[in-house]
C-alpha cells in the first residue's frame, strides 16, 4: 500500500543521520518524472488540477495560485494557477473539490497584507513572474518571484507541507500567511483565527468556510481547516492582520481576512522554511500529523521523500517509445489520477464526520488506521478512467475510497456523492457511488463490511422517501414508479422531475444494472430482479422513429421541437447525438435496437466529422462539445469510441481511440486536454493511460467475473505491476504512427482470437504480443 510505503519510508528518514543514507531528492536518468510536465492543460484550469508539490493521494497539495483569492462564483469555474497569467499571488497548500485554504506568501519592501490586482501586482503582495524561472514535477515547485528578487521553492509529506524563500539582501523580508481569506473553491470565509508564537517561533490558525456546493446540497453545513508551522529562523518583527489593516506585534487575531505576517532581517541567498501540518479536525491533530510525519525533517529531505514516492508509484506502468510527445502525455495524465482526491483523516485515524462531529477509524494491531479517509469529487464517469486504471494497479486506494463513502453512509444513512470533509458537495447530482462499490466488489476489492456495502448500494438505487438534500438520487421517485424520469424543463431537479431527464435515466439504468449484479453475486434475488427490470427503462425513452433517446412529459409524451444537437434539454452536459450512446450496460441491445449497419454509420460518421474539431475540444471553456456531436472533454462521451467492439467492426474502435489520444491530447498549456478543457480530478488523464494501454470496459467492470476489451496500444512496450502483485507485459510489434489496427495477438505466445481479457486473468503474470498493422485484420475479433 501507498500508505504503507510512506510510513516506512518515513520512519527510515527520521531515523537517518547520515545523508547516504537516505534518498536524495535526484531525478533518475530513466525516471518516469521526466516526462511528467504539470504544465500542459494549465489554461482555464480547475482549482485541484495544478498542485505539483505534493504526494499521491496526498492532504497537503502545494502550488502557485495566480487568481485563486477572487472567488468563484458557481463553485466549478476555472480558478487557481492559469498559464495565461504572469502574476503569482502567493502558494496555497489545500486544494481540493470545494476546498479550498492557507495561501503563504513572500515579499520585500513595504509591507502589503492583500494579494493584489492580477495586472497590478503592486497593489498587493503578488509579484510578476517568467515561465522561463518556473520548475513543476510531481513533488517539487520553484519559481522566482520578480518583483521581490526572491525565489519560492514547495514540496510535501501527506500532510505536511515545506515552504523555502530565498531572499535578497533586505531588511524588510517578508513571510505572509493569509490564513483568513476566500481562496479556490473555499466559498466564503465565515470565520477564521491566527495566533503566532515568538518562544517557540511556531504559528496555529483555522478558518470555517461556505463553499458552493455545501450551499447548494447541505445548507447550513460548513467547512473547517486547521494549520499549525514551524519556522527555522526567528524574525525581527511579528504582527497579525486583517485585510489591509495591520497590527504590530499583536500576535492574535480573529476573524474574517485574518492573517500573520513576519519580518526578517535577510542576507543575500539566505533562505526562510516553514513546515506547516494540516488537518481537518483540529489544530491538535494538526500538530499530531507534523510530528508523526516531519518532526526532524528539512526541506531537503522532504523533497527527498516526494521524489522517491513518485517515482515508486509512476514506475508501476512503464512504457517504452520513441515518442517524447506520447510519453510526455502518458505520464501527467497518470500524475492527474493519482493527484486529484486527497487525505482527510489524520494520522491517528481521526476525520471530519457529515454531521460535524470527528469520527475515528478502527485501528489495526501496530495502532494504524485500517484505512484512509478521503475528499472526493463527484464519481460521475469516474469508472469510464480513473476506478478501471485503480482496479488494477493501486486497488487499496479503490478499497479505502470504498470505506470512505461507507463512513458517510454510517454517520448520515446515505451514500453522499462528491465529499468534502463528508459533507454533501454532489456535483451532477446524480450519484454514482453504488456503482462503484458494485464495481470494486466484482474486481476482488473486498476489504470492507460486504453486507453494509450491499445495503447502501441498494438503497441508492431505489430509496427515495425521506431523502436528505444532496444524499442519493434527487428524481429517483419518477425513475421506479414511472420507469422514466419525466421533462420537467429548466435546470432544476426535483422529485417530480428533471430538465435533465433523459440522462438521469439512462444514467440511473446504468447503476440498477450494476447494483443487480451485486445482488446476484450474493445470492439476492429479489433485490436482483427488482434492480434487472430498472436497467430496462432506457427503452421507455427510444424514439424508434428517429432512433434517438428523447426526453418525455409526464403524460408520456416525446417533446415537440426536438433537436438532437440541443445542449441542457433532458441532457445534462451534453445532448441527443451524444446521449443516445449511453446505454453501456447492455451495448449490444441498443446496437440491435438500431440497427447494426445504422449504428456503426451513424458512430464513424460522427467521429470522422468531429475529428475536425479536435473531438469537441477546440474552444477554451470547460463545457465546449455539449453541442457537438461528440465531446470527449466530457464524461458522458468517453465510453463511445469503444462501442464497436459490439458490433461487426471492431476495428474502428482500434482506430479512433488512437486518433482521439493524437488530436484531443496535446502537450502545451493550452492545448492539454481539449483546449481548455476539464481534466475534473484526472479523468481525462486517466483515460489516456487506459486508451495507450489498450485496456478498457464500457460495462465499467460492473459484471460478474469483469474483464477489459482490447484496443490499439500506442506504445512499443508496456509493463505493468499490478496491484494484485502480477506483472503484465504487453508488447506491440510495427507500431507505426498511422498502423492503428491490431492484425494478430498471441497471450504467452498462443494466439488469442478473442477482443476481451478477464481481469483474473491480468492478475496473474502474463505477456501479450499485439501485431498492429495499418490495415485492419477484418476476420479478427468477429464473434
């Protein structure tokens, strides 16, 4: 387990006194860090997409933030670090999904307690930058800060962050730490409290926030982040402030906009490190997760620590090619999905609980806790990337997220959705966790109450009285009882409806199906049959007219005016043409619904159409494509491209999964994703890694006994240490640019005829050979 690793890797480090002994913080020649640039994508970002200082999976995520202290108006807008700016404000430590917090700063001259106009730096303690000064790899950022001649270095234990200013020679060096202020996705500050101490030159703070999302799904409910730090030098001078105002040497302060600031007295090169410890508890288990984890550790050997993590953990998939450009896109899309859901439980097992008070997580015999808590955005299309890609290579992460929505479940009596700090931030609204959970069950991921599992999973699927805000399925009443959720027009979602309704139930559908898999892997058939005959009701929306899933009235009436590239009207984030594919459980009856020779038409001529617009992805704005005719910048588009492997063309999958990893990915700021598309936690990364692999299943492992259909790998060489303790290599032989289609494939040299592999089977060692070709082999794979 990660875990595991760190804590050992940790406790090797706090023991060391000779530095040979401990690793160095040194890049390896052949290290996958090399070809991970934190950088692409950069542009319209969200706010937990750009945290290189940090640890897989980790609490503390450091990094630069050009506008994070503006606000953010609906929750989801890009904010944080844009690669169009040249001002940084200052380094925010906590980013999460509706998480937001502790932004610390450096500056010399006179003292400003504001972070300043993003074009006017002066008018605050922001300084203008060069990209040309910037270094970014996963556990390390360095910049310099022009305006103050200081350079900025971060990096990061789980929950510890390091923080080291440079300085010139000045005797107005400054450290800010803007404890009190709106930052990301924090929503607004409802309170907030700093305190330094000179005698031991440490500092504590909180601060209570009201992000959208909890507004919108949990009223009432609040956020709460606490820091503690270290200093390894004293200053001259110490006050508090709030906003403008400051207050020398008043150590104290409370309140709104409440911050530290410290003078020093600084020579030329000489630097300033602040160890911070984090928590969302309290500030004693703050101090706790400092102590257990960074006690005697520098900068040095922090960085050290991060450096061999991410190199441990990238190395698990390593890829040979010729292709800088594919590697480079290959492993910061990896980076992403072991970035983007991070710790909330301290290291005594400690963590917020959904009705504010602190739970505790069962300790094993050596007194760790059995496992971790995590924050989480929303699941929605998550199993299309991120949970297939954790299945097989980190499932204790998978498991522990298992156990997080179950510790939600417990303390609520609801499966929540996206969590921060267990409180209800749902995202879509549409709550996928029962799927996962289904999912996890049928991979082997099982290190949980199995039985409790069950119970929540089936509840989200057909529980609806009594439902609390923001917990389960808002429309869910109208999906059992109708067996379709009506139009109810507009943007809302309530029990009598949705605007959304042709996506909620084909959407809902989808996680009957998976859940009644569940059940009949246990031997539930009541529950089975119940959920099986839910599964069916996308059938209630299919226009066979048009051969469209349309939205209907609550009289069963199809809409008038139906336009089928209409963004938003029964489709929430995309429309008919893209929709209408989203039947992934049961793929081979809408292909016989429309007809094969229909279907497979319809498919290419739209990928050959939207191959023109980088697949959806040529504007800047997260929800460019929704009335395209295929977006693969959104979740509900990234199952399509497989759907011929349910048909008597397979090939064509081979083909536009390869042509959608060369258009819609590139390799700059801009270009990364789409253009200025949502990596959402990195599900877009994620599903680059599984697309070059050539592993992917529509059905999201959900059946009993799952496996992974076969596509086109990009790479020469692929080899991967699962997290089942099996190694598998796959080899690609004439893997060419334009040699799309797979001709011939041998499994430890037998040929294999099949297009699908069971993942039992890719938990035992095993090496394909995959011939690719750029003709496609037309006899094989046709069942």
């Amino acid at each position: 387990m990660i875990y595991r690793y760190l804590t050992v890797l940790a406790i090797l480090f706090l023991g060391c006194n000779s530095p040979k002994d401990t690793p160095s913080g040194t890049v390896d020649e052949d290290s996958p860090l090399n070809w991970v640039d934190p950088n692409i994508g950069t542009a319209h970002s969200r706010w937990f997409f750009y945290t290189p200082a940090s640890m897989p999976f980790g609490m503390a995520k450091l990094g630069p933030s050009t506008n994070g202290s503006f606000g953010n108006l609906h929750g989801w807008d890009a904010t944080g670090y844009d690669s169009r700016h040249n001002t940084i404000e200052g380094f925010a430590n906590l980013h999460e999904f509706q998480i937001g917090g502790f932004l610390f700063a450096a500056m010399t001259g006179d003292l400003k307690t504001i972070p300043g106009e993003l074009e006017k730096p002066e008018t605050g303690y922001r300084s203008s930058f060069d990209r040309k000064d910037e270094t970014a790899r996963p556990g390390y950022y360095k910049v310099k800060l022009k305006d103050y001649g200081i350079t900025a270095e971060l990096t990061a234990t789980q929950r510890v962050g390091f923080h080291k200013y440079t300085y010139p020679k000045s005797n107005s060096s400054y450290i800010i730490l803007d404890i009190g202020n709106e930052l990301g996705e924090s929503g607004d500050v409802k309170d907030a409290a700093v305190e330094y101490d000179a005698e031991s030159n440490s500092f504590t703070g909180w601060v209570t926030t009201y992000p959208k999302y909890v507004q919108k799904y949990q009223q009432g409910a609040e956020i709460k982040m606490y820091v503690v730090g270290k200093l390894d030098k004293k200053p001259v001078e110490a006050g508090t402030f709030i906003h403008e105002k400051q207050f020398k040497d008043v150590l104290k302060q409370q309140g709104e906009g409440a911050g530290i600031y410290l003078r020093y007295e600084t020579e030329e090169n000489e630097s300033v490190e602040i160890k911070a410890g984090f928590s969302y508890t309290s500030i004693e288990n703050a101090w706790a997760n400092l102590k257990a984890e960074a006690e005697n550790m520098n900068f040095d050997q922090a960085l050290a620590i991060a450096t061999d993590t991410w190199q441990n953990e990238l190395s698990k998939i390593k890829v040979t090619d010729t292709s800088k450009v594919n590697k480079t896109k290959f492993y910061t899309g990896l980076f992403h999905a072991l970035l983007g859901r991070g710790l909330a439980s301290d290291v005594n097992g400690q963590f917020p609980q959904n009705d504010g008070s602190v739970g505790q997580i069962p300790l094993d015999e050596n007194g760790y806790p059995e496992f971790n808590f995590y924050n989480t955005d929303a699941v929605w299309g998550a199993f299309w990337n991120l949970t297939q890609l954790w299945t097989l290579v980190w499932p204790e992460y998978y498991n522990d997220l298992v156990q997080t929505h179950l510790a939600v479940y417990k303390n609520s009596g609801w499966l929540g959705d996206g969590l921060a700090n267990s409180r209800f931030v749902s995202g879509v609204g549409t709550n996928f966790v029962s799927l996962i959970i289904a999912s996890a069950y049928q991979a082997g991921i099982r290190d949980y109450d199995v039985e409790l599992a069950f119970k929540a999973a089936y509840e989200n699927e057909v529980r609806f009285k009594d439902r609390i805000e923001g917990a389960g399925k808002t429309d869910l009443r109208t999906f059992v009882e109708n067996g379709y959720v009506p139009y109810t027009g507009g943007m809302e979602t309530t029990d009598e409806g949705s605007g959304f309704s042709v996506s909620h139930t084909l959407e809902y559908c989808f996680s009957s199906y998976a859940v009644a898999q569940f059940a009949k892997a246990l031997g539930k058939q009541k529950e089975y049959e119940e959920l099986i005959e839910l599964s069916e009701n996308w059938k209630n929306l299919y226009d066979e007219q048009t051969d469209f899933i349309r939205p209907r009235d609550k009289n069963g009436k199809f809409l008038n005016d139906f336009d089928p590239f209409a963004p938003w009207i029964g489709y929430q984030e995309g429309n008919a043409w893209q929709y209408t594919f989203y039947v992934p459980h049961q793929p081979k009856e809408l292909v016989a619904k429309m007809g094969e020779e229909k279907f497979v038409k319809r498919l290419d001529s739209i990928f050959t159409v939207s191959e023109q617009t980088k697949f959806g992805g040529e504007d800047i704005d997260a929800f460019a494509g929704l009335n395209y005719l295929y977006n693969q910048g959104n979740q509900p588009n990234l199952h399509i491209a497989y759907l011929f492997n349910f048909t008597n063309q397979p090939w064509l999958t081979q083909k536009w999964t390869r042509k959608i990893c060369d258009g819609f990915y590139g390799t700059e700021p801009i270009h990364g994703y789409g253009y200025g598309q949502d990596e959402d936690q990195g599900q877009l990364g994620a599903w680059y890694t599984m697309a070059a692999i050539g592993l992917f299943d529509v059905g999201a492992l959900v059946d009993i006994d799952p496996s992974f259909k076969l596509t086109s790998p990009i790479f020469e060489k692929i080899e991967i240490t699962t997290g089942w303790g099996s190694k598998v290599t796959i080899n690609t032989h004439n893997n060419l640019p334009k040699n799309y289609y797979i001709s011939s494939l041998k499994i430890d040299n037998k040929v294999f005829n099949k297009n699908s592999i069971k993942l039992k089977k890719l938990k035992t060692d095993l090496i394909m050979d995959l011939e690719l070709s750029p003709e496609p082999n037309k006899e094989l794979f046709i069942n």
